[in-house]
C-alpha cells in the first residue's frame, strides 16, 4: 500500500500527525501548519483510497486503516507521534489509542464518535453515490462541513474543499464509508489510556457535543474543547485550532512553550547545561530568555525557524558575540540550515556589515564546523 505524505519541520521536533476525514485530503491540514511548525514535524498523509494515496480494492476497514499509519511510521522511521485525526481520521486514532498506544505521546481525536451513523445509513450512502456520484451529496457535505457565516464569509476556501471533496474516486469514498459502517468502538474505547483531547463544534451535527461529551465519560482523563463551528473546525478555525493542540500538547504557559521551542533550537543537551547552572543572580535572566525570546518571537508563524536562523546569524555577526554567534551556528543546524547557507550568510555580512566582523565570523563557524565534524564540499 503507498501512502502518500507530507512531512515538514525541523529535525529535533517531536512529529505531530494529521488523519483527514471522510472525503478530504491532507491539504485539509494545510492553514494549520504555519502555526505548529515552530514546536512540530507536521506529518499530514492522505487515507487510503483519498487524494494521492493508493486506491486499492475495497470494502476497507478502520482496522486496516489504521495500520496504514502504523505501516508510514515504520517506514519513516518514527517511532511515537502525537495524533489528531478527524472524524475517520479520530476513528483511526481510536483505533491507534486502543491498540497501538506504544506509537501515541498524546491522541487528539476530532469531531468523532466510537461509533458513526448507523450500518444502514452508510450503506445507502454508498448506493447514492455509485447511481448518482458524488455530485447527489456535495451540497448537503458542504453545508455539513462548514458554518453559515463561513460559506458566506470563505467562499473560495469553501470552493476549494468542494473541489477536493468532487475529485474523490467513488471506490474509495465508498471503501471508507463501508469501513465506517462497520467500525464500533464503544466496548473498547475505555481501554484508551494515552493522554486525550476531544474536540467538536457545537453546530457539528454529524458527531454532536453529546457524543463528544460521551466520549469524554468513557476514556479517562479526556479533556473536551467544543468549537463555534460544524464539523470541520480545522479548517475553519485553523489559527484556533493549532492554538488548542499547542495548548493541550506543550501547554498554555509562554514559558513552557518557550523552553520546548527552545529544546528543538538549541537542543536539549544546551538546555538542560543551562538549566544545571541556573542560580539566584540567573534565574530571572534565564526565564525571560525563554519565556521572550523563545516563547514569544521564535513561536511566531510568521517566519519558519530556517529562515529566523539565518537571519540571527547575520545579526549576531556585527554584533560580534562570538559565544552567541557560535550557539546559532549550531542552532541553524537544528533548524534545517545547510554549511553552504551559512557561507552565504558570512560573504553577505561582509558587504552590509564590513570584512573583519565577516572574517571573525568565518573562523568561528570553522570552529562550529570542526567540533561537529562537518565538512564543506561544492
Ligand atoms: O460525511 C459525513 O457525513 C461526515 C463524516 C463522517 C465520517 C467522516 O470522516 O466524515
């Protein structure tokens, strides 16, 4: 089976994975990531039979879905992921959170239900649409996916994911209702022990507040979010709803924010050296650095770490911080920035910023390179 995905981030961040629902794609994701990326590798993959994934022969199963995710993480080498998936996609993370909890730090199951519609609503579904296609139910989807105000206020986004929703092959669309109308989880759902988050909308009318807040009774500790949308609030609310995982993943505080954004930067090795040699005089100055700096500026989605990296960089070299300047060369690594980048950035600051603070700057990224035994080749 080939899954097809989308993997985005700096290397040192833990993997956050996005599951779509029922006849969208990973793109349904895509408004969010600007905002995760400054915490998360954002792995967002299509379902099976579903955008550019493979479409094998149906009926498929949840089961068999969800071993799909078990499958790309194995492939892609990742062993635990914080989930979210989206009604299927919180189907599939159910099914991860009852038997795969070993591969969760954390499950955020959305807009969903242990059981969804009835056995006999789905088949009809699926008779519908191999006599009329999946025109006869776009229209009601649409109205089911989004608010009044955001079909008035989004056309073209609500356009776009009609668009999506059109170009779905009807043996896939059908192969996942059928795995829809068969899946229940409600016997199993309380052997769900990963830390969860369930969120819905409180005009989603296909996986109600009352379902949400049945959910919330069975799995221990779960916490509930209910949005002002219908059933699709990550698309709605996308800066909302990357504020909520962040919350429930890294939690609300700046400064716990900070120091997690600052464990993927400057890793944990340097974090925790500095956290070892806090004492009464640095204390405060190491709290605001995170809490600030970390928490505040490089959280920001306006830039991607990559591109913050290199401009710090240049900024550090006028400034002639030699220590500081040698802790962002190795930060830039952990932000995805390449030997050759860093040369431009160097022969760049020689012109705006002068040739004996580029000329220091060289030697001190010589120094950065040789203590991690990098190597410059053309
Ligand atoms: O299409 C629907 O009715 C809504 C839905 C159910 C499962 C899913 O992923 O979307």
């Amino acid at each position: 089976m080939k899954t097809n995905y989308k993997i985005q981030g700096t290397p040192n961040s833990p993997v956050l994975m996005f599951s779509n629902s029922l006849g969208a794609d990973l793109t349904m994701w895509d408004d969010l990531v600007p905002h995760l990326l400054p915490y998360f590798k954002v792995l967002q993959y299509d379902t099976r039979g579903h955008g550019q994934s493979e479409l094998t022969e149906g009926p498929y199963t949840i089961e068999m879905l969800g071993q799909d995710v078990i499958d790309l993480l194995d492939q892609l080498k990742i062993d635990k992921v914080y989930f979210c998936g989206l009604s299927m996609g919180g189907m599939i993370g159910q099914y991860l959170g009852i038997h795969h909890p070993d591969r969760l730090h954390k499950l955020i199951i959305s807009n969903t239900d242990a059981k969804i519609g009835t056995a006999e609503g789905w088949k009809d579904r699926i008779k519908t649409i191999n006599e009329q296609g999946m025109q006869a139910i776009v229209d009601g989807t649409m109205e089911k996916w989004f608010t009044k105000a955001y079909h008035i206020n989004r056309p073209y986004r609500v356009a776009e994911m009609r668009e999506i929703f059109l170009a779905n092959s009807l043996a896939g669309y059908t192969a996942c209702c059928a795995a829809l109308g068969a899946a229940d989880f409600r016997e199993d759902i309380k052997n769900i022990s990963v830390e969860t988050l369930i969120i819905t909308g409180d005009e989603d009318e296909v996986t109600n507040v009352e379902q949400a807040e049945a959910l919330q009774k069975e799995i221990e500790g779960a916490q509930l979010k209910v949005f002002h949308a219908r059933h699709l609030p990550s698309t709605e609310l996308p800066a909302y709803y990357a504020e909520t995982l962040i919350d429930f993943i890294v939690g609300e505080d700046g400064f716990d924010r900070g120091m997690h954004v600052r464990r993927t930067v400057l890793g944990s090795a340097h974090v925790d050296r500095a956290n070892r040699n806090k004492n009464e005089f640095n204390t405060d100055f190491q709290e605001f650095i995170s809490q600030y700096a970390w928490g505040e500026i490089w959280t920001r989605p306006g830039l991607s770490k990559h591109t913050r990296s290199l401009i710090t960089l240049s900024m550090l070299i006028p400034l002639n911080k030699k220590a500081e300047f040698k802790m962002h060369v190795r930060a830039a690594f952990n932000n995805g920035v390449a030997v050759a980048e860093i040369k431009e950035v160097i022969l760049q600051s020689g012109i705006y910023c002068g040739l004996p603070a580029a000329n220091d700057a060289m030697h001190s990224a010589e120094e950065v390179f040789e203590e991690l035994g990098l190597e410059y080749k053309e």
